[in-house]
C-alpha cells in the first residue's frame, strides 16, 4: 500500500466518498427525527438504508487498506481510537434507529428516546469526521521502523 500511490490514494478516496454517504445518510435521518424538514417521510428516507450499509463495508475495507499503509501511524495514534470507538457507537445507534423507523408508528415516549438517539448520533459523527481529519497531524510514530 505504502510503495504504490495508486493503491493508497484509491483507498483514500473510496474511504472519503463511503464516509460522505454513510455520514450524509446518518445526518439526514437524524435531522429529520430532531424535527427538520417533518414533510420528509421516514420511510422514504429509510429506503437509503442499503447504501448505507454498503458504504460502511467500504469504509471497513478501505480503511483497513489504509491502517496497512501506516500501521504504526494509526495504532500509536489515540485519536485513532476515539475515531473507532466514535463510529461504532454511531453505527450501532443508526441501526437502533433504522429497526425503530421501520414500524414507524411512535409514542410520546419513542419520540423523545429516538430525539436522543439522534442528537447522540450527530455529535458521534461530528466527532468522527473531526477525529478522522485530526489523525492526518497528531501523530508522533509514521513508521516503526525508526526504531530500529
């Protein structure tokens, strides 16, 4: 990964489009249950949900391809980690939200848990994208051969 530009760069980019829709799908869906645009329908909204899930599998591969290039780099990183903790929330919270809107049929009570899940998963993909970008300047270790 790290000899070839091409390799990396894809990856990179396959990484940064997949987040784009996955990130974009996510802040739509929360924003709609938080009470913005309530003319949007749910269940229309809901119908991304396949390309969401698909666009996280890329974002698993390509950001493994990515960890490859750099292990050292990421692993050493804490920012990585938060990153990771940070989009596995979020990725949870999108499919308690997903299974939730499924039915859609909501009580008083179901609007307010699923305002919560929201508002949660926006600060989680704030933090995700912030964290990401982050991990390109906080590191301290790039290749573990310097020690060596």
């Amino acid at each position: 990964m790290r000899e070839s530009g091409a390799a990396f760069f894809t990856s990179l980019t396959l990484h940064s489009l997949a987040m784009g829709f996955v990130v974009g799908i996510n802040i739509a869906i929360c924003l709609r249950l938080l009470g913005i645009a309530p003319a949007l329908e749910l269940h229309g909204l809901s119908r991304f949900y396949p390309i969401h899930w698909y666009c996280a599998l890329l974002i698993l591969f390509s950001g493994f391809a990515l960890l490859l290039a750099y292990p050292a780099k990421a692993l050493t990183n804490p920012v990585f980690y938060l990153k990771l903790a940070a989009i596995a929330i979020a990725l949870g919270i999108s499919r308690v939200i997903q299974v939730r809107i499924r039915g859609h049929v909501f009580t008083n009570s179901d609007n307010r848990q699923l305002k919560l899940l929201a508002g949660v998963a926006l600060g989680l993909w704030v933090v995700t994208i912030t964290a990401g970008r982050f991990l390109a300047y906080t590191n301290s270790v790039l290749l573990a051969s310097r020690f060596y």
